[in-house]
C-alpha cells in the first residue's frame, strides 16, 4: 500500500538542518506516526512522503514556507527585564518556558538593550530553516474505524463532519 490521503502512516526520521546539526530524530523502535491529511506533521513533509511504501527510504528537504514558516518580525517584541527572574543573567539565545493563550510556548531572548529592555523572539524555534530528513517508511495502512471517527469528529459541533457548511 502507498502512502496516500486519510491513512495511517508510521515513520523512522531524523532532522538536520542546513548546517548539518541533528535538531531531532525518532527513538530507536518508537516512529513516528501520523493521520494524512489531517494536519499533524508540516505541509511539506507529508506532501513529499505520498505516494512512498514501506521500506521506502528517502532524504526530504522542505523549505520554511512549507515546514515553521518564514520569520515574522512582528513575533519581535521589547519586554521590561523585570520579567524574567532577577538572579538570572540574561543573554541572547537563552530560552524561556511561558504560558499563553493557546498553553505553553518557548521564548527565545534575540536581544538585551542596556540593563531595563529584552527583545524576545516568539517565532518557532525552526522558523525560517530549511529542513532535511532522512526517513525511512515503517508502516502504511488504512485507518480503524476508531481513528476515522476521531479524525471526522473533530469538528467541534458534534456533526461528524469535517465540512462546516453543515454543521
């Protein structure tokens, strides 16, 4: 069976980037795995992996419009120093865990101007990379019956539909 929409798809990976740093990888016997079409790993990962089968092994370079997007430098914002712990030395690259609407999300310092203002970077961590995996495909199949129903009913309106036209 070929990798196509609305299957199940489970895969072994790693990910550098341009400059050659491992950023991830899949534990050894634990792949990854993911729904098609139903938007759980980046656009151009997924789109590059149809129409693979198991056993297939390839090198996949996505490009940062297609993975973590290009960065935006409206996510650039000057915050008080008083907001970061007192007894810690700011410096640009550290990162910081916060919470935020949507739960919790990394800040990276960009920027300390003089001793009362920290530009901090809210983009994703791998905006504007190019990525490369190395993939190797473990497994293809269609989906239960339990994950085509969760994959359908997550509309949010309890129609079991996924076009909201009738919900």
């Amino acid at each position: 069976m070929n990798i196509s929409d609305k299957v199940f798809v489970a895969f072994d990976y790693r990910l550098t980037l341009d400059s050659g740093e491992e950023v991830d990888k899949s534990q050894a016997g634990k792949p990854l795995g993911f729904i098609t079409g139903a938007g759980q790993i980046i656009p151009g990962l997924e789109s590059k992996m149809m129409g693979m089968a198991v056993g297939e092994k390839a090198r996949i370079s996505v490009e940062p419009q297609n993975a973590y997007g290009l960065i935006n430098p409206d996510l650039l914002q000057e915050i008080k120093r008083e907001q970061f712990p007192a007894d810690i030395e700011i410096k640009p690259g550290m990162t910081f865990q916060s919470h935020g609407p949507h739960g919790p999300m990394l800040i990276k310092v960009k920027e300390v101007k003089g001793n009362d203002t920290v530009v901090i970077d809210l983009n994703h961590p791998l905006a504007g990379e190019r990525l490369h995996f190395d993939i190797n495909i473990t497994e293809v199949r269609r989906l239960t019956s339990e994950e085509a129903e969760g994959l359908f009913s997550s509309c949010g309106c309890g129609c079991g539909s996924d076009d909201s036209a009738e919900c």
